[in-house]
C-alpha cells in the first residue's frame, strides 16, 4: 500500500517534472515583436506575414509576433509610444530617413554589436552603398535596407509615336525634358489641355522627387551627421527654378500643386504622358496601363542623380541579448537573396542586395520584364534620401518652401533662403 | 414691434414666403452637398475602376471591388471586434456617467464643484496627448493588446456627464420628491424617474459615441497587435497606401462596407435620432 503510494508519488513526481522541463523549453523560445509598416497595399503586408512565418517554421526556438502598424508616420507614433509605456518591439521597419530622429529618442541599438564576425562584417559590405548613406552614421551601422525603393521616369510609348519621337527613347537631360514636353502637350480647340509633356507631384512629399532634381544639379541637401541642410545653395534655387519653370515658362507641367496619390491614374489616363514616381509603382502600373510604357532613369543635368527611400530595419533598446542576437539573425535571412527576390517580385522594391539579382527568380523576372532593373541601375546615381536631426520639422520647413515656390508666393531663392534660416535655428543645437 | 404687428397681412405673407423658398433652397443646396461624396463613393465602389474619373450612365456594374477589399483584410473579425468594442463603451459610459451626473445634479457632498469643475476640464484636453500615458496605464495593468484596453480611456467621459447632468438638472423636483414620499429609494429614483425622462439624451449620447469610437484609428493601432482585438478602421488603414497609386474603387468599396452598419442604423432610426438630438438640445 506504501510502496504503491511511493511509486504513484515518484511516478507523478517524474511526470510533473518532464511537464516543467517541457514547458521551461518552449518558454526558452526566443519571442521577438517585430512592427511593420506598410506603403504599397495589401500584398506587401502578406509577403512580409509569409516570410516571417516561413523563418519561424525552420527556428523552432525562435518565436516572431509581425505585427502591422499602419503607415511610415503610425508606425513612428506606434513605436514611441511603445518604448515610452515600457514595452518597446525588438525589431522593426521604420523610414530610414527617421534614422536620427530615432537615435536623438534614445530608442535604438547599432546592429554592430551582433555582427561580429568577420563573415557577418562581409555580408554587411554586401549591400548597395547608395542604401547605406542612410543607414550608417558615426561609424556605426542603425540600420538594415529592406523596404527601399527610389524615383524612376515613366513614359507612355504611344503618345510617344503620336508625337513623333522614338518611343524607346526618353528624354536623358533637362533640355531633352522640355523639348520632348513640348511635344507631347496637347491642346483641344479651345486651348486647354488635354495632355500634359511631364507630371512631377508635390503634394505630401515634395522634397523627395525634388531631391532627384537637386542631386542631378550636382547638390547635396544635409550632411551625413544630419545636422547641417544646405537648403541656400545657388544649385538647389536652380532647381527649384527648373521645376517651376517646367509649369510657368514652358507649359509642360500642370501648374500648381500635382497631388502624388492621383499620379498613376493621371499616367493610365492619358492626362500626362511622362511621370515621376516611386518604383514602388512598378506593378500597378504593370498590371493597370492600358498601353505599352517605357521606365527609365530621371534625366541629368551636371550629372545622373536620384534620392533612395523608404524602410529600413532598426534594433530596439529594452530587448534581452538574446533577443536581439535572434533579431539580427532574422534580418539576416529576410535580407538573403532568395527572400530579398520574392519580396522584390511581389511589391516592386528594390532588393537591397546584388546576391539578389544573381537567383534565378530574379533572373527570370528581369527577363520577362526589364523595366524591373532600371532602379536597381540608377542605384549608382542615387544619394540619401534628406534626413537630419527633428527631421519631421526640418522637411516640413522644407516642403513649405518648395509649396511657396510652386504656388507662386515666393521666389525659389527666397523661399530656399527663410527655410535655410529656419532649419539652422532648429540644427544648432546638434553641431 | 408695433409697426410690424400692424402692417397688413398681406405683404407680411410674401415676405414669410420669400424667407420659406430661401430657406428651402438652402436646404437642398447643402444636403446636395453633404450627399455627394457619398455618392461618389457608391458610384465608383459599383463600378469598374477604369470608371473612376469618368461619369457613364451605362457604365458596367460590378461587385468586384467590394470582394477585393473584403479579401484584403481579415474583416469578419474586425467587424466583430469594433462592435464588440463599441458595445463595451456604451454600456461603460452609460453606467458610469449616469452614476456621476446623478450624484452631480442632485447631491450636495464637499468638493462638489471642485469635483465637477476637473470633469469639465477633461472635455479641453485632446485625447491624442494622453496617447503614452494611457499605454503606460494599460501595460501596467497587463491589458495591452485587448479590447478593454481600447476602451478603457474612454469609460469616464467628461462629455457624457456633464450632458446627463445638464438632463438629469431639468428634470422637476418636484416628481423626485414624490418618488421617495412613494418609499422609492436612492437608486429606486434615478431608475424610474431620471433615467427614463433622459431617454432622448441617452440616444443622443449613444450615437455621437458609437460613430466615434467606431471610427477611432490612432489610439487602437497603437495598443493592440493582433487581428483578434484590431477594429475595422486598422483594416481600412491598409488601402491608404501611397507608394503603389491609390484605387478608389476598391477604397470606396472598402469605405463603404465598413461605414455601412452606422449608415444602415441611421437611416433606419433617423426619425427617433433626430427627434432625440431636438429634445436633447445637441445640435
């Protein structure tokens, strides 16, 4: 009677413990939250859903909550919020232009500290430079491309012909931009009209296509310590001068402010027949233009130039070392090629990696369809998306000046010079 | 005054049409206005994008859009989060603003006005301040990531009160006194006589409230992350993205389905609503 009492006490000793042993494995599990935003619908957020899943599925010790958090600028709010109440992500994608804002919050950890090794210091070399200008600064590495992507030229091929210029060829200089626009501005009887030559919008955002300007003027908005802007050039006034004149004096651009959002539908509807937008683009116009279009780089002026953009990965402060060691290491995979080429397939960024472009799913995919490369090539023009310190008030200083400029309040120079004054005054304080 | 009442009727007749047609004619003019982007919504959600910019009265119908936006997000669930959220609201609200505003209205007590005066205050401070505030509070209480959490903020509302009150101070002394003279007690009284002379402001109160936590985005994106607590507005979200072009047709459908059971609810009880919002003074 004892003894079978001692065995069922034994018995369910050995079980319980086995149970704890059981539950204290899986409780080893490293669980990360990893917050993701998203700026091109539906299929980007599933891509990233499926991914993240796919990694988890081959690290079992590995647990990873991805969670969607809105927009660029919801994402932002979500993070700070989340770090200040005490629970910050381990990981997330935010805009690599929120780099130092992130930095001057106190919020996020170089990734050196987990890329250690030389293999890992190779693979960090591998990414494109023009992705790293910001993504690196004070020598140390904040954070990792992924979501990136850069302007790139559309053109409708038929309008083209209809105004008798090669429809393979876009125009590859400022002077070409105009003459071609002329071109292709068509008037009704009236005198409106009904097809602008060029569409550059400047609603939201202004800077960053602007910026494509000022990068072919051979000008650089901020430094790369983000606390000096250069907005007072001569070179970014004669851009700016370019870009109003492409309204006012030539009449091949919509005057005033060109709402981005209502962009490709202006391009499906034959409202304009070149456009700049993101390359983000890419496959809605591929599966939307009811014609045959052409993609290209922006044209040049004293040189080829466009700015990058989008996200990138940052470590968050807070997390455990095994946490974030688990978090570098699943930046690493989703950077890999075979991943980086999905992603690239699926939404139209750009894989921020060569090794990419080497997998056959990149290579059949180029091959169906061309265009796909032109960003990756314009990738050698391309500079830092404009990024300082309190950078939410310095581009919208910014973006105000570029409003004034295009709506006619001020002159380029003016405008230019009152948000140079205006940044210096919020930037001294970081020098 | 006098020169008016004793001109002749008849010119005064004209005038009061005049100010009749005016005010007519003002009337459609804004409700034409207030209905168009409505219209424009259902308008290209029923059509073919290519349809979009372009008015085609034999344009070709289509349900695509509204399967497109329904297989974009996990709806189902998120419909049943926000109604689950709304309810939780109104039933916290009601509970506790009628508890407050009778205490307000018909009690003396010390720090009364005092008391009142911080309600008030609640009404000028924007919610969207508070954001990390009530994150930490809900971290605290380990409800991050949940429907309470969403609500919780917004139980105590300082609007709620003080309408109550304002209700609750109208009705006469006279039917309260009566009441207990009956034996009723404290609660016996604000259950059968407060509660139902102040039904159209509860209606009032229950509509501005279930449009606007229904509609609420920031604060529920930042404190939950999974689909089992998001409401529709965090699946609505996902269409607004600006780097891929924007569809209005799928947006619109998407809009629409989500905007749809308020829209319903409304046009169904409108006539009690409005009656509700004239007897409740909110205009």
């Amino acid at each position: 009677m004892l003894k079978s009492m001692l065995m069922k006490a034994v018995a369910t000793a050995t079980l319980s413990t086995g149970l704890a042993l059981g539950t204290w494995a899986s409780a080893q599990a490293v669980e990360l939250q990893f917050f993701f935003p998203v700026a091109v619908g539906g299929k980007a957020a599933e891509t990233i859903q499926a991914l993240t899943d796919e990694y988890v599925a081959n690290n079992p010790d590995v647990k990873i909550d991805a969670v969607y958090s809105g927009s660029y600028q919801d994402t932002i709010a979500k993070v700070i919020t989340a770090s200040r109440g005490g629970t910050p992500p381990q990981l997330s994608m935010a805009l690599s232009a929120d780099m130092f804002t992130l930095i001057d919050e106190d919020l996020i950890v170089p990734f050196d500290d987990y890329l250690k090794s030389d293999e890992d210091k190779a693979w960090l070399e591998g990414f494109y430079p023009a992705f790293m200008e910001n993504s690196q600064t004070g020598g140390k590495t904040y954070g990792i491309p992924f979501q990136r992507s850069t302007p790139v030229m559309y053109w409708n091929k038929e309008a083209f012909k209809e105004a008798g210029l090669d429809p393979e060829t876009p125009p590859a200089t400022w002077e070409e931009l105009v003459e071609f626009g002329k071109k292709l501005t068509k008037k009704d009887a009236n005198g409106n009209v009904t097809q602008w030559g060029v569409r550059i919008p400047s609603s939201g955002f202004p800077y960053w296509l602007f910026q494509g300007l000022t990068t072919q003027n051979d000008v650089i908005l901020a430094n790369s310590e983000g606390n000096k802007t250069n907005f007072d050039d001569p070179k970014v006034a004669e851009a700016l001068q370019y870009m109003v004149d492409l309204s006012t004096k030539h009449g091949v651009m919509e005057p005033g402010i060109i709402e981005w959002g209502a962009t490709p539908k202006a391009f499906f509807e034959r409202q304009t027949a070149i456009m700049w937008t993101t390359t983000g683009n890419l496959t809605n116009v591929r599966d939307n233009a009811p014609f045959e279009f052409g993609v290209g780089m922006l044209p040049a002026n004293k040189r080829r130039g466009a700015p990058t953009g989008g996200g990138n990965f940052y470590l968050f402060k807070g997390a455990s070392e095994e946490q974030l060691t688990a978090a570098a290491d699943f930046v690493k995979w989703i950077t890999g090629p075979e991943q980086a080429a999905k992603w690239t397939i699926a939404t139209g960024y750009v894989a921020p990696r060569p090794d990419a472009w080497e997998t056959e799913a990149m290579k059949t995919y180029a091959a169906d369809f061309p265009p796909a490369t032109v960003a990756r090539d314009q990738l050698e023009f391309a500079v830092a998306e404009l990024s300082t310190y309190q950078n939410q008030r310095v581009t919208t200083i910014f973006n105000d000046a570029l409003a004034a400029a295009i709506t006619g309040q001020k002159d380029a120079a003016t405008a230019l010079k009152d948000a140079q004054a205006q940044a210096d005054a919020i930037l001294a304080e970081y020098r | 005054m006098t020169a008016a009442a004793d001109a002749p009727a008849r010119p005064r007749r004209r005038r009061f049409d005049l100010d009749r047609t005016l005010n007519t004619l003002a009337a459609w003019v804004l409700a034409l206005m207030w209905i168009l982007p409505l219209a424009f919504a259902i308008w290209t959600a029923i059509h073919p994008s290519a349809y979009e910019a372009r008015f085609e009265l034999l344009a070709p119908l289509t349900f695509e859009n509204f399967e497109k936006a329904w297989g974009a997000a996990p709806f189902a669930r998120y419909f049943l989060n926000t109604f689950m959220l709304v309810t939780l609201i109104l039933a916290g609200q009601f509970l506790l603003c009628t508890l407050a505003a009778y205490a307000f209205a018909r009690f003396t007590f010390p720090g009364r006005s005092i008391l009142f005066t911080l309600v008030l205050l609640q009404l000028l401070v924007m919610p969207d301040i508070l954001i990390v505030e009530n994150y930490k509070t809900m971290r605290i209480l380990g409800l991050v990531d949940t429907i309470p959490a969403i609500a919780l903020p917004y139980i105590a509302s300082g609007f709620g009160i003080f309408l109550l009150r304002q209700t609750f101070m109208t009705v006469p002394r006279e039917l309260d006194e009566a009441a207990r003279i009956e034996g009723s007690s404290i609660l016996g009284i604000l259950w059968r006589v407060y509660i139902p002379l102040a039904k159209p402001t509860y209606l009032a109160y229950g509509l501005v409230s279930v449009s606007h936590h229904w509609n609420n985005f920031l604060w529920p994106l930042i404190v939950t992350n999974s689909v089992d607590t998001r409401p529709v507005t965090v699946g609505l979200s996902v269409f607004s993205a600006i780097d891929s072009g924007i569809e209005w047709s799928v947006i619109n459908a998407a809009t629409l389905m989500t905007s749809g059971p308020l829209l319903i609810a409304f046009l169904l009880f409108q006539r009690q609503f409005v009656q509700s919002f004239m007897r409740a003074g909110i205009k």
